[in-house]
C-alpha cells in the first residue's frame, strides 16, 4: 500500500473564469488560482462540478487542469475530475490523460461509475476495473450529486482506501454520523476525507477528517484555512466560525456560482459573473445578500487577523 498522502486542510472546488462570449478566461483563471493560494488553500479540486466540468468538452477540461497546475507550480498540489461517463475502458483512457496534466491525483465520479438501479457490487466490480486499467495512477473520489447522487458505503469506502490507490475524497453525504462511519472506514489508508458539508465541517474535523472541500471555500477560504489549522488550539473561537459560517450557508447557496463570482469581482478579483450552466441573474436583492456576507466575511476576517488583500 502507497504511504503518500494529500495535504490536510481546505481544498476549496474551484471556480472556473469566463468571458461574456462563453469562452474560458485564462487570465481569471490564474487570478483565481492565486487567491485560492494566497488565502490558505492546502490544495485545489480543478475541473469539479463548480468549475461546470460537465459544460466544458475534453480540450477544454485538459487546458484548463494544465492551467491550473502550471500556475500553482507546486505550491499546492492539485486534484481533477477524469471520469465523465461511457464505457470503463474510456473513462479509464481520459484518467490518464488527465493524470499527464501533472495533477496529484484524478478524481473518479461515483455516480458515473454505475447506473443508478445497478447495485453497489456493480460498483465494485466496475471500480476494480478502472483501477486495473489505471495503475498506477493515484486516484479520488467524488460523491457528485449530478447525473444522480451516489453515496458509498462504509464498507465499499473502506475496501477502495485500504488498495492504496485512493488519496482524496469529496464527501457529500451531508451527515455527521455517515461521515465518521466512513472517516473510520479509512483511518488506517493513504485516502483522506475533505469534507464537502461545511455546517458539519468542525465536528468532521475533530472526529479526523482530513479537511474541507466546501462549496463555500469559494467564497470565505482564509476562514476554512483557519478553521482547519486553529480548531483545536482555539476551540471556541472555532465553535464562533462554525456557526457564523453556517448562518451564511443560505446566502452562498442561493444562485450559487453567480453569487459566487460576484462576491469575488465585489472583492478585486478580474472575473466576470458569467456562467455555462445557469443563466441565472442577481436581483436587487440578491446583491443585498451580498452586502451582508461580505460584511460579515469581513468581520470576522478582522477578528482573526486573517488579511483580506487580493493576490496582484
């Protein structure tokens, strides 16, 4: 078994940069990449769901993952999505395509590894037969709600962690009791467990997940950096984060990627708020929620000591 293991900490689900015209902005690539860097990230999930990995085509996946780890020149190491559908033989051709993009490990969709009324031996079986036609590239997992949500068990979780082959889990099942089955399912692997519920991410946290993998990395990472490396020294300064960063939950979540991205120009970043996968608009409203996180971010940012400068 491998005894190579990620980095502990926040690994936020990287955004993606786009111009007004649809295409990629290399440019806001790199703007982003350094920000997730300068606020603490212990590593970079490129080519996820909030990159809109399922609206890029294969070029455009192998670029932008390239980018990526070219940018972060090994500061942080770097994981990416490499199955999307069809027969094992082809994902398992595209993981190692994206494995020569120089990534740390190719994430493996669940969901995509299985039809959704086949059974979880299926799953198993179809999973031994990409890490047959994989090896030895060191893979991920990731529980992605989109086609259909998969949730593995502890059991099969447990199995994939002790082949030695898996590094880094997104979790997403959005329980506290589920996630520690599964936290001890691997205790003894190289596979680590980034926690995607960022309500639960504390308690994930002091039962020995690995990290956070949180859509709101997006948004406040200095604070999810923070949390991961401060928990346990200031614990309730810690407990103050948790629920601050739990009241925000519903303002980050609503039109999320747009929210996102506006928080960010809002921020310094040179990004525009355009989507492939939504067209969904910000309302008066809407940018008053904004106004309200980002205060608040701000806030505590403050009462951390943690710097809000943007990257030049």
């Amino acid at each position: 078994m491998s005894t190579r293991t990620l980095a502990h900490g926040l690994w936020p689900v990287m955004l993606n940069a786009f111009h007004e015209d649809g295409s990629i902005d290399w440019p806001g690539v790199d703007a982003l990449t350094d920000w997730y860097i300068e606020r603490g990230s212990a590593g970079l999930f490129a080519c996820c769901g909030s990159s809109e990995m399922f609206h890029l085509d294969d070029v455009e996946r192998l670029a932008l993952v390239r980018r990526v780890v070219s940018r972060a020149g090994g500061s942080v190491p770097v994981v990416a999505t490499g199955t999307f559908g069809g027969p094992i033989e082809d994902q398992a051709g595209f993981v190692r395509q994206m494995a020569d993009m120089g990534v740390d490990a190719v994430v493996v969709i669940v969901c995509l590894m299985a039809e959704s009324g086949e059974d979880e031996e299926v799953l198993k079986q179809n999973m031994e037969r990409l890490l047959a036609l994989t090896d030895p590239v060191p893979l991920g997992l990731y529980e992605c709600p989109t086609p259909y949500h998969r949730k593995l068990s502890p059991e099969l979780f447990g199995h994939l962690g002790a082949t030695g082959r898996f590094l880094y889990h997104k979790d997403t099942v959005c329980d506290i009791d589920l996630l520690q089955l599964k936290i001890d399912a691997v205790r003894n692997t190289p596979l680590g467990v980034y926690n995607a519920h960022f309500e639960t991410g504390l308690a994930g946290l002091r039962y020995g997940a690995a990290g956070i993998s949180p859509v709101a990395g997006n948004v406040f990472p200095e604070l999810f950096a923070w949390l991961c490396s401060e928990y346990d020294d200031q614990p309730e300064a810690a407990e103050e984060v948790q629920r601050m960063m739990t009241s925000l939950a519903p303002v980050v979540n609503n039109k999320y990627l747009v929210t996102c991205k506006r928080y960010l120009q809002r921020i310094g970043l040179p990004i525009t708020t355009r989507c492939r996968s939504t067209d969904a608009r910000l309302t008066a409203f809407d940018e008053g929620l904004i106004d309200g996180l980002q205060t608040s971010v701000e806030r505590f940012g403050v009462a951390l000591g943690i710097s809000r400068t943007v990257p030049a």
